[in-house]
C-alpha cells in the first residue's frame, strides 16, 4: 500500500522536505550576514531534484540481492548538496552574504513551498473523492 501512495504522490512529498531545508540554509545565511569571513551556502533545488528522479527511475531497474544493499528508490536529501553562494558583490571582511539575494530567493522559496503544498492537497482531495465514490 506504501508503494501505491509513495508512487501516486511521486517525489513531491521530498521535495517539501528539500524546500524545508532550503529555507533553514537561507534562513543561516541571513542570520550570520554580519559575521566576518561567513560564505553563503544554498541548495542547488533543480540539481538534487534530477538526481532524485534519477534514482526513482533507477528503483525499476535496480534488484537487492542482499539485506546490506542500498534500496533502490530512497531518497536521501543529505547537506552535502550544499554549494556556496557567488556574491554579486565582496566584502572587506570575506562575508558573501548579500541580504537583499538572500530574502528575495527566501521568499521564492516560500512561494514554491506553498505551491508544492496545494499540488499535494489536490492530490489528496481526489483520493479522498475517489475514495467516497464521488
């Protein structure tokens, strides 16, 4: 039965969690824009998205033989993703932090987060109709 929701609701339920972590990592950039020699770090969304379809598409092909292997289809979204930030500007002090870059990607983050939330709620409004028998 898991396997049914976690292929009906595809891999946006990680993507929520990916937009999370995105926000904590923007969130740590503008908290520390003070802070001398601090490089601002993001995630790379489209990058860690396409290596999660990637993997998807290989849990198809990919057979465990042992309890030890990796299962195919997991889908780990570690911080290693992390890439630093190219400022538009240097600072004396080696911060790259531009707090105007950072608020604007926050609230584009926020954006897409809300999105990916109302695609899953329809999503789940139409199982549920399909469920009652709507």
């Amino acid at each position: 039965m898991s396997d049914i929701l976690n292929n009906y609701f595809g891999i946006h339920q990680d993507a929520l969690r990916l937009r999370a972590m995105r926000a904590q990592v923007i969130t740590e950039n503008l908290v520390n824009a003070d802070t001398p020699k601090y490089k601002a770090r993001d995630i790379d969304f489209q990058q860690v998205l396409s290596a999660a379809q990637q993997q998807m598409s290989d849990a198809d092909t990919l057979v465990t033989t042992q309890a030890n292997h990796i299962k195919p289809g997991s889908f780990e979204m570690a911080t290693q993703e992390l890439a630093y930030r190219n400022p538009y500007q240097s600072s004396l002090d080696g911060n790259t932090v531009d707090a105007e870059v950072e608020k604007t990607e926050f609230a584009r983050n926020a954006l897409e987060y809300q999105v990916s939330l109302k695609f899953l709620d329809g999503k789940i409004r139409t199982l549920l109709m399909a469920l009652r028998g709507e």
